[in-house]
C-alpha cells in the first residue's frame, strides 16, 4: 500500500535524535538549522532542561518530537498530553500497552489544550516494540508472540483508539501500513545508513529500506549526530533518499 507521505520530501522526513546534554543539543541544532526540519527530544535532554528546551527549538524553526513514551493512568496520560501540547511539542509518544482507554486520554488532552493555545494538535504516537528488544526479550517479559505479532496486535489497539499512527521498527513498517492505511504515520527508529553501527537497536534497516517499507518518517541519531560534519552527514541521507 502506498503512503500519503511519498510526495513529502525526504529530508522533512528525517527526525534527528538529540540524546544528549544541552549544550551538544544547541550546537546541533545551529549546525543543522535551515537543513533539518524535525529534531527529537528524549527523555535525557528533557528530565534534564524540562520545557525549555522544546521553546528554545521551536524559536531556532525545528518541529520538535518530544519522545517520553507516557505509561499510566489515563487521567494521568490526559494531562501529560495536554502539557506536552501546551509546551509546543509537534509530535508526542506514548505506550500502545497502556491501552485504548489510555491512548484516548492521551488524545484528548492533545486536542484540548491545541485549542486552549491556538496550536494545530501534535501527531499521536503509540509506542509498540521498541526497537531494542528482540523475541528473546519478549519471552522474559511474559510476551510468547513473535515481535511481528506483538507488533501487529498493538497496532491495531492505536488505530482503535483513534491516534495519529505508531513508533515500529522499519522491519514492521510494510505490515503497519497494510493495518493502519496510507495516512497513519509510522515513525521508525532503529535506521542506520548502510555501514553504520547498530548500537543498541536490534531491528535496524537502512533509510531507503524504511521509506519503502511504508515508514512516514524516519529517526536517526548517532550515524549524524556523532559525525564530524552533522550538517554533512544530514544532506548525504537526505540526498540518497
């Protein structure tokens, strides 16, 4: 099935990853500003700067992905929803395993406090697999499905829930887009350009692999945040795709 997504140029489709402190997270974005139009918050840069790091990007021109996966109660994950809008985030996560109950809350909160503050509602993600467990990891935690399936299953829990689409590994992403339809968005970590390091990721493809699996966007981190020339390194994936 095709995307909504292929007439988008690719280098709107490359969010690249900040997980690291604030003055490394500023240099980047100078390096990358006019270039790279979505940059990724995680936890690490987040607990550490709170909000203000999400203001300070969106001043320099970046959509800004604030990646902190909510997990709790729904009236809980409302708020944190409605809170991470109110702050300016683009694009927020949360756990598929949360529940539909959940996933809604979540998206509520993002449609109301988009309206409170005049912003347009941030993209809905639900996290299912994340891309550093593999079927062996799933087995410890009492999941006895194969990561395609546990995948699929909780895909099908964030259409249901009426969210904007899924954060899957690249290797899911031809299956997601069969299940969630040609304009759901299915945002991919765990790519690598082709000759880099894994890391820490388990499921990995190449950029070009992911956009023709179905991936919406991609989330790339060390293979350009730890060149030598990031703003190089952003233009040659940018122009391979």
């Amino acid at each position: 099935m095709l995307s909504s997504f292929e007439s988008i140029p690719a280098r709107e489709r490359i969010i690249v990853a900040l997980d690291c402190g604030i003055d490394e997270a500023f240099d980047l974005a100078d390096k990358l500003q006019g270039k790279a139009t979505w940059l990724k918050v995680g936890m690490t840069l987040f607990y550490a700067n709170g909000p203000a790091i999400v203001y300070a990007l969106k001043e320099r021109g970046f959509k800004v992905f604030l990646d902190l996966k909510f997990h709790d109660i729904p009236h809980q994950v409302e708020g944190a929803a409605a809170s991470a809008t109110g702050n300016g985030a683009d694009m927020l996560t949360m756990h598929t395993v949360g529940g539909v109950d959940m996933m809604r809350a979540a998206q509520k909160g993002a449609v109301r406090a988009a309206e409170e503050y005049g912003f347009d509602v941030p993209v809905t993600l639900g996290i299912t697999v994340l891309t550093s467990m593999s079927e062996e990891g799933l087995r410890e935690i009492g999941v006895n499905r194969a990561v395609a399936d546990q995948v699929a299953v909780l895909a099908e829990q964030a259409k249901v829930a009426g969210i904007s689409g899924v954060v899957a590994s690249p290797q899911e992403a031809a299956e997601l887009r069969e299940i969630l339809g040609p304009d759901a968005y299915i945002v991919t970590p765990g790519v690598r350009p082709a000759g880099s390091e894994k890391g820490d990721q388990s499921r990995v493809s190449t950029p070009a692999e992911a956009f023709a699996a179905g991936a919406s966007h991609i989330v790339i981190g060390r293979p350009i945040t730890q060149s030598a020339d990031p703003a190089a390194a952003f233009e040659r994936i940018a122009a391979e795709l």
